[in-house]
C-alpha cells in the first residue's frame, strides 16, 4: 500500500580531499528523510496519525568522520535537536555504498562545467524488497577562497586550494523511493537543478530541503485510471499509478529496448532472463543500464525475477559478476573485455551495439534455445509493425508554444505505445505457456510436467526443459494453481477460441474439433504431426516474415489496417484522468502543513461532487487519497468514514493493513465514538475482530509422477485426480470397481500405469484424427470424433464405425466417404447378437433408428461388446439430457464411455467386459430416475445448469444471483443441494 512519504528520501554526494584534487573519493554529505515538521508543530496537525503509514527503516549509526544529518528547522529559533547517534534512512539503502553509486564511473574534476546527467538505481535489501534512486549529477565552481568538508562551507583564505582556479566540482542529488517513478523524479531533479544553478553555495542545502520536503507531501496514487499533476516550476509533474493492485508502476519509455536491439535479439535476451541465466548489461550510458534492464522486467510481467538485480555496478563492484547463481547486473562498456575474459558462464548484452554474446569458454556451457518457432515470428511482425518514434506521429503537426501541452502529447503517445508492448509481449508469454493450464490439477496442486511436454514440439523440447526448471516458471505455476486473475490469465481469457472457451467449461476429456481438424488441413505452414501443431496457437494465421532491416521501426506502419496475427492489437490504452495537487507553501511549519491538507481535502471534496452518479471508479480513487488526507490531519474518524465508503466502492484498493493500525492507534474514547456509528463498527469488525487465516495459504507444486504402491480407494481417487483423467469422486469410485473386480480391492501400481498409458495413448490417436473435408461438411463445427472402431462389414458398406458426443457415422473405405447411421437422440434400440457365418457365427452389433426402416448391422466381432456398452451408455446420457434440460448428461456419458475403453485396453481379460459395465452408469439409471421436472417447466426452460459441474464433489449453492441483461434472456435453472 503505498505510503505517504514514499518519495522524498534526498541524499546529497560531495568529493572530500579537495587539496589534492587527483584523488577524490565521493561522500554522503547530508541527508534529509521526512518528516519534515518538528514534533512540537506537527502537535498541530494531530499527534496520533504520527505513526501511522510510516515504514520500517534500518538506522543508519553516526560514527565518526560521518556526515551528520540536517533536521529541518523552524522559522526561527535554534536547529532543532535530532535524537542522539541516530538517523532514520529508508531500509535497503547503504550510505557507504551509495557514493560509489552515485558515482559509478568514479569522481572526475572538469575545468569547465559538464552537462548535466541522471541516471537510475535499484537498491535490493537482504529480503529481496527494492527501492528505487534517481541520481543527478552536475557541476559547481570551486572557489580558491572555499574548502568544503564534513557538509559546511568555510572561509579559509590562508589554505590555498591546490588547482582550484577554474576547476568546477561535481555533486549529486539522489531521490530514493519505494516506487520506480524513473521519469517523473528525472524531471522533478532536473527541475531542481535549475534552480540550484541560481543558488549560492550556502544557499543550496536549504533549496534541497525545501525540494526534499514538497516531495513528502506528495501521496503515491492508488491503483487505478487517476494520476495525481504536482507543479515543480517550470514543469508539471505527473505521478502515474499502477493499472491494478498486481501491477508495478510503469513510469518508463517500454520502447527502449526495440530502439537498440532488433526483434531476434530481444528474444534471445528475454530466453536468457526466463531460463535465469548470468546475465550482464553493457553500456557507454549509466542511464540506458536501469530503464532497459527495467524494461525487460516489464516485458515478462506477470513472471517474476527472482534473483539478484544490480543494473548498476560501479568501478569499484565488478567483482560481483564472478558470483556463482544467476543474476542480472550492468556495467560500463568500458569493462567490456575485462568482464568476458574473467568471468565463465555469462551473457553479455551490449545495449550500444545491439549484440549478445557469451564470455570465454562459455560457449559449452551456455546453450540457449530458440523460442517457439510460431510464436516467435508472431511477436517479430508485431513488433516491426510498431511506430517507436514520435517524430514520424507528429510530423504533420504545428509546433507547441507550451512546454507542459508538448510534453502532454508526448505523455499520451507512450502511453499508447507503452500499452502496445505489454500487449505484444503478453502475448507472446501466452502463446508460449496457454497450454500449462491443460495439464494442471488444482485440487491436488499437480502439474504434470512429461503430458505437457509431449504435446511440444520436438525442436522447442530444448526451450521448455530449461525454462520449467526455473524458480520463475516456479512462481507462475503457483499463480496458475491459485487461479490468479493476473495479467497473464486475462489475456489468455480475452485471446482463447471458442473452442477452447468450450472445453474450458467441459468435463469430458478434451479433442480436437472440427474445426480445428479443419484449419490444421488449410493451413499453408501444417505439419502432419499434432504436436507441432498444438506448440503453436494460431497456426492458420502465421506466415513465415520477411525479417527487416535494423532501422525498420522507421517505417510508419498503419497498425489499424494490419490484419492476420503478425499484426499489434489495436487495443486502446484505457483512460486515465489527471488530479492537481495544490501548491505547497512556506516555510514548512505545521500551520502551512496543515493548510496544504485543508486545500488537497477540499479540493478531493470537489471533485466527488463533479462525478457522474455512476462513476465509481473515480469516486473510489479519491475517498483513498481524502482518507490518507485525514489521516495526515488527525481526523481519524473522517478518514475511517472515507476508507469505510471506499470499502463499499472498490474493495479491490481498500488498504485493510493501513485501517487496522488506524483503529489500533485510537484512544479508547475514539474508539468508542466509532463503535457508535453502525456502518464504521462493521468496518471495525471487518479489518479487526474477522479471523483471518494465521498460516500461509498453501501454495506448494508437485510434479506428477506414477505411484510405486498399493492404492486403497482414497489414495486411488487422489492418483487418477492427479494425473488429470477425472475429476469427480463418485466416478473414480465407479472406475475403481471396475478396476478390481474379482480381486482384493487395492490397485497395484502396475495396473494403474497400464490403465495411465491406455488412456494416453487413447487420447494420442484421437488428437491425429484427420477427416477427409466430404466428411467434415456433415458435422457441426464443434463436434469431435471420440472412438474409431477397426475396419468392420455392414450393411452400409465398409468402413469405420466413428462415436462423436451426438451422432455415430460410417467412414467408408476405398473412396473415402460419410453415411450417418444415427443421432443418439434417434436411437430407438440397441443390442448385440450373432450371425452365422460359414461354420461360425459373429458378433454383430444392432441398432434401430427411429426415422428408418432398415435397422443398422455391423460385424464387431472382438469389439462388439465394448461397443454395445459404449452406444448404449451414449444413447441413455442423450436421453437423460433431453428429459432433465441438463447437457452435462452428455458429457459425463462420454467420459463413462471412455474409461471402459481404458479399462478394457488394461485387462484384456475374459472379465474385461464385465468389469466396463460398472462404468454403464447413466443406462442403469435411465431406468430408475424418474421425470425430475413438471410438465410446465420442461416445456420453457432452455436448459439447467449445474453449479457443481468440473467440481470434485456436489457443492451447495447458498446464493444465486440473477442479474438481467438488455436482451431477454432464456430461462434457465441451477441444480441446487442443500448443506
């Protein structure tokens, strides 16, 4: 939850020893952390919000020949009095390691002043949790009559200053936050550096402060479409928020990386980052180091780096690179050669000439894959088809006289831009891992690891082995198995076919339909072999690209008029509306304080009432920032109303941790007072007396792997749930009655991997079904084969019998050819008997179809039985169906039928038929359901709907909500079963 004062952390760098000016070593000169009112003045503002919002810092020990802390003063008086040998810096931050930082390159005196330069850190504690420096560097006049030490200027005309005549010292000013707000604190600094250009040398301790103090006053937006607009003159200043609770703040140019490196090699480097390898940045630009490093983490969101993240390695820490675990660092293009010949096992990416190669001897044992070839290609065509320069956009139009109307048109073109990318690359994480949720249990948290590499392709099994062994893949499946609706599941829910979007509701195992049969056949790039074709989504819309030069992001390319995959989704940045800040004014003492919150709430009160009555989105946003507003004032009721309200709004940003210390730190006659109101004694009641779970939800993975012991019925149930077979108990009961029939009930681990291997290598022949297109003209789009029966003799001809969930059909052999034989619902009878034949008499299987005279006959022989079982079983779940409004039916039917296959491939026993038959669950039952529903209902309801449908067992339904749309919609009823 983002923190009042988490900007505002200013650290000020200086050289010692200016008597000799060849060696200069950067120091801390001051530092200025919030809050910057004394504790007698900010008794004005409140004493009890004193400690709330503030986060844990590490204390920094004053020792000696340290800098001293300034604290801030009043408007008159003495300093006021920091307490003794301790100052608070923001945790994860060093005071001896961050000269060195600030000066990466070293201290270089210049005998005329330099431009001035930024550049980015990222400050990790030994927790993993990071903070973010912004640091500028620029260029004073060294006077001969100054000497500057230990943070105070002092007039010392009888100590000459060896060189100083003409010599211009360099300072730095870092602003350290808890959030990367890269170009909003670039411009905030170089805000200040113009005015510390103006300043004399005493003057520029008190601008910092004045500088470092309107930053804390600054809140960091809540998650959403509402950036706050802070004046810094000359520039405004704009804080952007994060899109959702689950992203990070993005507060950089995303187009960055696409400048410097052409599309390959943006996909070499994001394979290096998902297979964690030992990864270094090269530069002759500090900057460049953070914001594409940055980037890259950006590109992979929701996937995580988990492993150290240095972007900026001074002169001083190169010995970092010869660490042994994987790691993203950066160094200067200087060190280039010194870094490859010492250090083995890196990748070196050289941002300045757009290249990736490997250190010495490192060849061997650096292999790096390819991505996925299709979802490669997509992603190059996307991004060639980018506009990454602003140029080309406004080449037609006038020029701006006003700075802050240009910089806001070029704000809004990266943030089209921006959304762009993270669409470009999002789809490529989801082109590349869609298909890990097939291969998931969730009740058992299984990922079965060796199913989903078998539906890769051959050449991306390289690519896959090294990226499912890493922490980051790690983390993604334990988002997956938690059923987060991050980034990465949101878009595989906006991009999934129909079909997928159709499976993803069944309970019956999956297989191709028609239409995916189809398009694997007019598809110029089809590969005969499933596999491949699975590894690669949208195989029909790809084409091989023609790559393009290095500068073909020059191009102007209408990305609205592009069509086929290759081409950017022309998806909209969503809006975002901007919130002034009031101006801040001084001195900084608790009245002006007081003041400045007084106008922001005001203000925030303002703009509620401007709303659109429907506008919730907005009003949430600003009941957060008014309710941090009275807080900082002291009002704590009135902030508990506004998070109270919050809560009704959008609870998705309602800030439970902050509300809790709220309520912790009333005086017992506050809370009392709060008590007496209803709605804020339920919202007490919510953040404090509601148990919450005390241990860490379990978020463990588990690779599926075959069991190696007897398995009574419980551990059965939980091994077939595991491999992703079934789901539902009573159907697991049912397969391991058949399984043990005759025998003691336990299943040994040899016949559970017989029955694990049928029912693959059933469902791999399934998925290499290819219909001839005669054929697929007389089945529904959405229709798939499920049991092709051997070569047999009937009386429609020769052929194969085919089982799809509606109908069974006759593919003839010789010229290939369709002959329907019946839709389940037109199933009049079925039976199996014997013809004679010769001497000897032949299974034949029977079926009489109601719209025909003639009744079906075909020469099963072996297969008779199983077949009997297997249409009857499909005839009573059409049936069933049919009579109950329910199409679950249907599908359960043909998971039943399925199993008997399996069970049967397993045994090939005398007893194999009879131990299917304990799967024949919907023929016994049609027999003894009665009608379950009037005669009014059936003949107006479209159909029911079954709430526990994928579930394990029956779940209860407590509550059902109908929320009408515009159209009518059909009626429709819920299954319902009582806790």
């Amino acid at each position: 939850m983002p923190s009042w004062s988490a900007l505002g952390h200013i650290i000020v760098a200086q050289k010692k020893g200016v008597r000799n000016l060849s060696a200069l070593d950067p120091e801390v000169l001051s530092v200025f952390v919030p809050p910057f009112v004394s504790k007698e003045d900010s008794l004005m503002a409140g004493a009890n919000c004193s400690t709330l919002g503030k986060t844990r810092r590490r204390s920094f020990r004053k020792k000696r020949e340290k800098p001293r802390p300034e604290q801030w003063k009043g408007p008159s008086g003495p300093p006021r009095v920091p307490e003794p040998e301790d100052v608070t810096v923001p945790g994860g931050v060093d005071l001896l390691a961050l000269p060195q930082l600030c000066f990466p390159g070293g201290v270089c005196m210049a005998t005329e002043p330099k431009e001035d330069r930024v550049h980015f850190l990222v400050l990790t504690d030994i927790c993993g949790n990071r903070t973010y420096g912004v640091v500028a560097q620029y260029y004073r006049p060294l006077h001969d009559e100054y000497c500057f030490y230990n943070g105070k200027t002092h007039w010392e005309p009888s100590r000459p200053v060896m060189g100083a005549a003409g010599c211009f010292l360099p300072f730095a000013v870092c602003v350290v936050s808890r959030f990367p707000y890269y170009n909003s604190l670039k411009d905030c600094l170089s805000c200040l550096l113009t005015h510390l250009k103006l300043c004399k040398d005493f003057e520029v301790d008190n601008a910092i402060k004045d500088f470092a103090a309107k930053l804390s006053l600054i809140p960091s937006p809540p998650p959403g479409p509402l950036h706050l607009v802070f004046n810094m003159k000359p520039l405004q200043i704009v804080f952007p928020a994060r899109a959702d609770p689950e992203s990070p703040v993005l507060d950089l140019d995303l187009h960055l990386p696409l400048l410097c490196f052409r599309p390959e090699k943006v996909l070499q480097i994001l394979t290096c980052i998902l297979m964690e390898q030992r990864i270094v940045f090269f530069s002759s630009d500090w900057a460049l180091l953070t914001l594409v490093a940055e980037c890259f983490m950006a590109y992979l969101h929701p996937l995580q780096w988990q492993h150290p993240f240095v972007p900026i390695l001074s002169d001083q820490m190169l010995d970092f690179v010869m660490a042994p675990t994987s790691f993203l660092m950066g160094c200067h293009l200087d060190h280039f050669e010194e870094v490859s010949k010492e250090a083995d096992g890196l990748v070196l990416i050289n941002i300045d000439h757009g290249s990736v190669t490997y250190s010495k001897s490192a060849n061997n044992s650096v292999d790096i894959p390819d991505v996925p070839l299709l979802a490669a290609q997509t992603f190059i065509q996307r991004v060639q088809s980018l506009q990454l320069h602003h140029e080309l956009h406004t080449a037609h139009l006038c020029s701006s006289t006003d700075l802050n109307e240009g910089r806001a048109h070029r704000r809004a073109w990266q943030q089209k831009l921006n959304c762009q990318i993270q669409q470009t690359t999002l789809q490529l994480l989801v082109s590349v891992f869609r298909d890990v949720k097939n291969h998931l249990n969730y009740e058992h948290r299984v990922f079965n690891s060796e199913e989903f590499l078998k539906t890769r392709a051959p050449g991306d099994h390289q690519f896959y082995k090294q990226v499912l062994d890493t922490y980051m893949f790690h983390s993604f499946l334990k988002a997956r198995l938690s059923r987060r609706m991050d980034a990465f599941a949101q878009m595989d829910l906006d991009t999934q076919s129909e079909e997928d979007r159709i499976n993803g509701m069944l309970i019956s195992p999956r297989r191709p339909t028609v239409e995916k049969i189809a398009s694997r056949k007019s598809s110029p790039l089809h590969i005969p072999h499933r596999r491949m074709v699975v590894s690669m989504p949208d195989l029909q819309d790809i084409a091989t690209p023609e790559l393009a030069p290095r500068n073909s992001s020059l191009r102007l390319t209408d990305t609205a008029g592009c069509r086929g995959s290759g081409a950017v989704l022309n998806v909209p940045p969503k809006s975002t509306y901007m919130f002034k800040i009031p101006e801040i004014h001084f001195p900084l003492v608790g009245q002006c304080v007081q003041a400045y919150h007084a106008d922001l709430a005001a203000l925030l009160t303002k703009a509620m009432g401007l709303l659109a009555p429907d506008n919730s989105l907005l009003l949430a946003r600003y009941f957060y920032l008014r309710g941090l507003v009275h807080l900082m004032q002291g009002q704590l009721l009135n902030a508990l109303l506004d998070f109270q309200n919050l809560y009704k709004t959008d609870i998705g940003i309602f800030p439970a941790d902050l509300v809790k210390r709220t309520v912790e730190s009333m005086s017992a006659p506050e809370r009392a007072q709060a008590e007496r109101a209803p709605e804020l004694m339920r919202l007490i009641s919510e953040v404090l007396d509601k148990p919450h779970e005390a241990s860490k939800p379990d978020d463990h993975v588990k690779n599926f792997e075959l069991p190696k012991k007897h398995m009574q019925l419980g551990d059965f149930v939980k091994r077939v749930q595991e491999s992703g077979i079934v789901r539902d108990a009573s159907t697991i009961h049912r397969l391991f009655e058949a399984l043990t029939v005759g025998q003691q009930k336990q299943i040994d681990p040899e016949t559970f991997k017989d029955f694990y291997n049928c029912w693959k290598e059933t469902e791999a022949e399934a998925q290499e079904v290819s219909l001839p297109w005669l054929v697929m003209e007389h089945l529904d789009k959405s229709e798939c084969v499920y049991k092709l029966s051997s070569s047999v003799k009937t009386n429609l001809g020769v052929g194969k019998i085919a089982m799809t969930q509606k109908r069974l059909f006759l593919l003839t052999e010789g010229r290939p050819g369709y002959v329907e034989i019946s839709t389940f619902r037109n199933i009049e009878e079925v039976r199996n008997t014997t013809i004679a034949f010769l001497l000897r008499r032949i299974p034949t299987l029977k079926i009489k179809v109601a719209s025909k005279k003639e009744v079906f006959e075909a020469n099963l022989k072996t297969e008779c039985d199983l077949w009997h079982l297997m249409v009857k079983e499909m005839w009573a779940g059409k049936k069933l169906a049919d009579d109950h409004k329910d199409p679950q039916y249907v599908q359960q039917a043909l998971t039943n039928v399925l199993l008997m296959d399996a069970v049967v491939g397993t045994l090939q026993s005398p007893g194999a038929i009879y131990a299917a038959s304990k799967l024949s669950y919907f023929d016994k039952m049609r027999h003894e359901l009665p009608m379950a529903l009037p005669k009014t209902t059936l003949e107006t309801l479209k159909h029911k709907i079954n709430p526990s449908a994928g579930e394990t067992l029956p779940q209860a339904v407590d509550v059902l909500l109908y929320t009408p749309g515009e159209a009518p919609l059909p009626p429709l009823a819920a299954s319902f079963q009582t806790t």
